[in-house]
C-alpha cells in the first residue's frame, strides 16, 4: 500500500508511521536535556514516556506542550524545532497545533520570533497550507516582523478568489493593528 497516507504527501504505510531518528521520544529528551530542560517531559503526571510505540510519541508532545506552559525555554525550543523540521507522520499534525497553541502565551526571543514567522512565510509562499495553519493564524500575529508582513498581505493579494476566505483570514490576523496589540509583549511580558 503505498501513497495513500499523510494526505496531499502520499506516504506510504510505513514512511508515514516512521518518525525519524531525532523526533523519536528519546531522541527529544536526550535533546532537551542538552538543552538544559527543568520540565520532566519524561513523566510528567499526563502520561509517562519510557517504552516504545506510537503513545509514548504522543505522550511526549502533550508533554512539551505542558512544559511550554510551564515555561521551560527548552522545551519551547524544542517546540519551534519541531515546527521547523516540519516532519510529517502520524500525529505530526495534531503536535505542532498543540505546541503552537502553547507557545502563543509565553515570552519568546527575537531569534526565536524570527524563525517562526520566516517558517510561516514560506509555508505560505509555498502554498502550504497545512491543517495546523488556521493555529499558525494565531500564533503569526505575535511573532511576525514588519518585512514578513508585507510579503505575506502580498501573496494573500495574489491569492485567487477561490481563496478568499482564506484570503480573509489571513489578513484579519495579519492586519498592523491586531499584531502590535497581541502576544506576550502587549501583555507586558518581556520577549527576552
């Protein structure tokens, strides 16, 4: 059986329920330990990460998105990481929405704010627009910088009109006002 899986990817079977090497659960908290993490992304108390198999790499994105919240940087860079490998197999999806919700309310560095909204611009350039954009939509308006936004309200010009609602949605979040009123800065966060 093969190209029926990941959607518009056409995966094969197993290509889809393979996660690389750096994403499988172990990999992510070895890294995330070299990274200096606090947060026990391991054995939080929502489920432990420990054996093999496709739960414990579920357990351990509710887990990062636990300790996004918590306010680990490790796991936040962990989180933009995995939004920028932009990997797709089982359940990648649902991942990088839970973390990108979990990022949308805690302070991220100017590099780390450059390098999302620079992945969300070529997601959009590319005509990607993958299911866990409309989360994106949310996040971008906290993060994007004055050029990124320019270029994107330009492609959301060029977009054809079968596109319009997305066309709509795009600039509603894109728009000056709404950006510089959102995010962890507009709340008096520091963006450190």
């Amino acid at each position: 059986m093969t190209g029926r899986w990941g959607g518009k990817h056409g995966l094969s079977f197993e290509e889809y329920h393979s996660v690389p090497g750096e994403w499988e659960p172990l990999a992510v908290i070895a890294a995330h330990r070299a990274l200096g993490g606090t947060f026990d992304i391991a054995s939080t108390p929502r489920q432990a990460v420990g054996s093999s198999g496709k739960s414990d790499y579920r357990a351990l994105w509710y887990n990062v998105a636990d300790g996004i919240r918590a306010g680990d940087a490790a796991c936040i860079e962990i989180a933009i990481r995995f939004i920028e490998a932009r990997i797709i197999v089982s359940y990648s999806g649902f991942a990088r929405t839970r973390i990108a919700r979990a990022l949308k309310g805690v302070p991220l560095s100017e590099p780390q704010r450059r390098r999302l909204s620079s992945h969300f611009l070529k997601l959009l350039e590319a005509g990607d627009k993958c299911d866990e954009f409309r989360e994106y939509l949310k996040l971008w308006p906290m993060v994007i910088n004055a050029d990124d936004r320019r270029k994107a309200l330009g492609v959301a010009l060029k977009l054809e009109a079968s596109q319009s609602r997305f066309r709509k949605k795009l600039e509603d979040a894109l728009s000056s006002n709404q950006s510089l009123q959102s995010g962890p800065a507009a709340r008096g966060r520091p963006l450190s």
